[in-house]
C-alpha cells in the first residue's frame, strides 16, 4: 500500500480509530491496557499481546481517549 498514513486515518471512524505514533494507527476496541511509558507516554498492550509505544505527537489525543474509556 502506498499511500500516506494521514489519508488512511482521515478515512477511518475516529470513534473506533486512533493514530497513537508517526507509524501506528490503532482499533480502540483492541486496546486491553495502557501503561505508563517514557516521559508520559503510554505502552498500549493490545488484546494480542502485541505492545505499542505512543508518540509524544500524539500524547495529548491518547490521554483524552484514555480519559473516555474509564
């Protein structure tokens, strides 16, 4: 696939879509637990296991979704 991340994330549902990093988009409902990482930002561990780092670009919309997921 070529084509810019940013296109791909305007085109995804932002209630069920969130860019956490430069490189990541992930599925919300996929998110089983958030971590405290390196200066305040998070390690996201998915329901795979897989474990994702969020940029700090993007700390503020992490915490806001965070926030609403409680």
């Amino acid at each position: 696939m070529r084509e810019p991340l940013s296109r791909l994330e305007a085109r995804l549902p932002s209630n069920r879509f969130l860019r956490v990093h430069r490189s990541t988009i992930v599925n919300t409902a996929q998110v089983r637990e958030a971590q405290p990482f390196d200066q305040g930002d998070q390690l996201l561990i998915l329901r795979n296991g897989k474990r994702i780092t969020t940029g700090r670009s993007y700390r503020k919309a992490v915490q806001e979704f965070l926030k609403r997921a409680t």
